[in-house]
C-alpha cells in the first residue's frame, strides 16, 4: 500500500479514536484503541516494536520502542501532552533515521480539535 494511503488511514483512525475518547487519558489508552481501529481496517500494526542502535557496527538494544509501526512502513509516534515539543520532534525524526523508514506521524491526543496534534515527518533517506 502506497505511503500517502497508509497515513491517511491513520489519521482517520486517529480521529475517530479522538472522537470517540477526547483529550485527557494516559498514551497507552489512544495507543491500544489505535491499533485495534488500524486493526480493524486490515492494517498490519505493531506496537511497542523494539528499536536498536547499530554503534560502531555493534547492535546496542538500549530499549528504544517505536509505539506503533503500520504496514512495516510508517512509524506512529503518540504522546498525550499539553504541546508537542522539539524533542518530541528530534525523537520522531531520530527513530527514523534509525530504522530507515521514511515517513513518521507524530499525533497528540491531548487537544481540543485532533488536527491541531498531527505532524508529519519524511525522512529524506
């Protein structure tokens, strides 16, 4: 399935589970929702997946965890915060470049219109 189709399957789901719960709960409640909606929709999802560090041509498992990862393709990076910061940015930006996926969605459900939590990241391989 094509990246752009992909995304935009998770951002309707996003926003149904947005729709459905509001703002307000832990990540772990939008995250589980998440995967049962994406589920739903016959997407192949994976949560908590683990991320290495290749160092020195060493693997290091320093327990990095993408929240979810849909269609072997697009990582979803979920938080429930009052604003989104850089780091939370640099973190997306960086578990791309890690894992040599290209697109990213970083989505907070902790506001009032979900539109307002969703950034897109591509990673310029």
């Amino acid at each position: 399935m094509e990246l752009n189709n992909v995304s935009g399957i998770i951002i309707d789901s996003a926003m149904k589970v947005h729709t459905a719960l509001g703002a307000g709960l832990l990540e772990s409640a939008y995250e589980a929702c998440l995967k049962h909606e994406l589920t739903k929709r016959n997407l192949k999802v994976e949560s908590q997946v683990g991320l290495p560090v290749v160092y020195d041509n060493v693997t290091i498992d320093i327990g990095y965890r993408l929240d979810l990862l849909v269609e072997d393709t697009v990582i979803v990076e979920l938080k429930a915060v009052e604003r989104l910061n850089t780091i939370h940015e640099a973190q997306l930006l960086s578990y791309l470049k890690l894992s040599d996926k290209k697109l990213g969605l970083l989505i907070n459900f902790n506001v009032t219109r979900l539109k307002h939590g969703i950034k897109r990241f591509v990673n310029n391989i």
